[in-house]
C-alpha cells in the first residue's frame, strides 16, 4: 500500500469506534480527511453522529457531505475524537500541528472522553522531534517570544532553530484563530512534559504541538496491515 492508502485503512479502521447517537472531534489533516469522507458515507447510509471540527477547513468538509455539526460551545462533552499525527511516540505521546490547527484539535480532544490517532506507520517513532514542532503564537512580539523560546527550549535541553511557518503568498501563515506558528527544528525530544512545561509559561505561547496524556488509541496502518496500540499497552 501506498501511504494515502495506508492513510485511509487507518481511517476505516477508526470508524469501527463511531456508534449512533455520538458527538464526535473530527480532525485536521490529510489522514484525518480520509476519516471525514469515510463518515459522510456512513452518515449518507443513516447513521446519526453530530461532530465539532477542528478547523475550518475540516468544517467545510463535512458540511459539504451532510454531517450534522455542532460546536463546544453548545456540546461541550464529547465521545470520541479521531485526528491524525505528525509523529507517535511509544507512550502516544505526539506532535500534531502540520496542518497548523493545533490549538482547535487540543480543545476538542480535551473536551474527548477518548481520542484516536490514526497514521501510516511511518509516524511511528522511537523519540519525538525530527518532525518540527509547531508552536502557536501571538503575533504581538513575536520577536520577543522567540527569545523566550529559544530559552525555553534551551532549558528543557532541546536546541534547534526556529523558523516562522509562511504561508503559500510568502507571508505568516495565519492559523484559525488568527495567530502565527514557529516550527522548532529540535530532532530529538527526550523529555516531552518538562518541554511543555516550559512552553506554557512563556508569555506569547498561545499552544505548542506535544499532545500529552490525549491519546488513547494510534491505529497505524503499513504495508503488513493495520494495528492498534492502546495507552495502557505502552
């Protein structure tokens, strides 16, 4: 298989945790769009789901194959949330944030009595980091919360450049909530929570890309099949 097939495997696999009746995460990403149009034919064939998307992009989706949508505001507890991943870790500790919807994608799966990853097999890592980490921030001193950064980083003994996400016109790419994303270049992360930690107490970091403690299932797809990892596994 190829890996959009293998994307797609994954995908059809996850749809085996979606039952009548659940209010559902749908993620962001090429693998989560699999997952996405997989739904819509099983919502088309009578099943009733109600789902808040993760970005925009994933809402016009959906809409456009008659998914019923909702918002946290007005369904704050959700079932299941079915997203995909940049990397996966032994523990499913992962970095997500390639498709620059980071900050949605970890409110949904917060809000998520259980989130499943689903990935070709070549997310599969023995230690995070050669996939940059996305970092969302706000633009105002953006300069300055670089620097901070850049010593956080340091701190949690992780050393690597940052560089501002661009978009396809040249300029800051602009995330759904209209911040900017650093993508930290760090190859190897050997300590995720203490890395987060510091993260979340530098003024100007709107979110980072670890996804801690989130994941429950990976459902990773190669060329021998699919296979499930559960946390409690790991």
């Amino acid at each position: 298989m190829d890996a959009d097939t293998q994307k797609r495997a994954a995908a059809a696999r996850a749809l085996e945790f979606v039952q009548a009746g659940m209010r559902l995460g749908l993620g962001t990403g090429s693998t989560a769009a699999h997952f996405v149009d997989l739904l819509g034919e099983r919502v088309r064939g009578g099943l009733d789901v109600v789902a808040v998307p993760t970005s925009e992009a994933t809402r016009a989706q959906a809409s456009k194959l008659g998914i019923a949508l909702t918002t946290l505001d007005e369904t704050p507890e959700l079932d299941l949330t079915v997203d995909g991943a940049d990397e996966i870790a032994p523990d499913l500790t992962v970095i997500k944030g390639g498709g620059g919807a980071l900050l949605r994608e970890k409110i949904v799966a917060a809000a998520s009595a259980r989130m499943v990853v689903i990935a070709d097999d070549s997310k599969w890592v023995s230690v995070l980091g050669r996939f940059p980490l996305p970092i969302e921030i706000a633009p105002f001193g953006a300069k300055a919360t670089g620097r901070a950064i850049d010593a956080a980083l340091r701190a949690a003994d992780c050393s690597g450049p940052l560089v501002l996400r661009k978009g396809s016109d040249g300029k800051a790419f602009v995330t759904d909530g209209g911040h900017w994303i650093l993508d930290a270049h760090l190859q190897r992360i050997v300590d995720p929570p203490a890395l987060a930690t510091r993260l979340a107490g530098v003024p100007g970091v709107v979110e980072h890309g670890l996804f801690i403690g989130l994941v429950e299932t990976a459902i990773l797809a190669g060329d021998d099949g699919v296979r499930l990892v559960e946390r409690s596994q790991s």
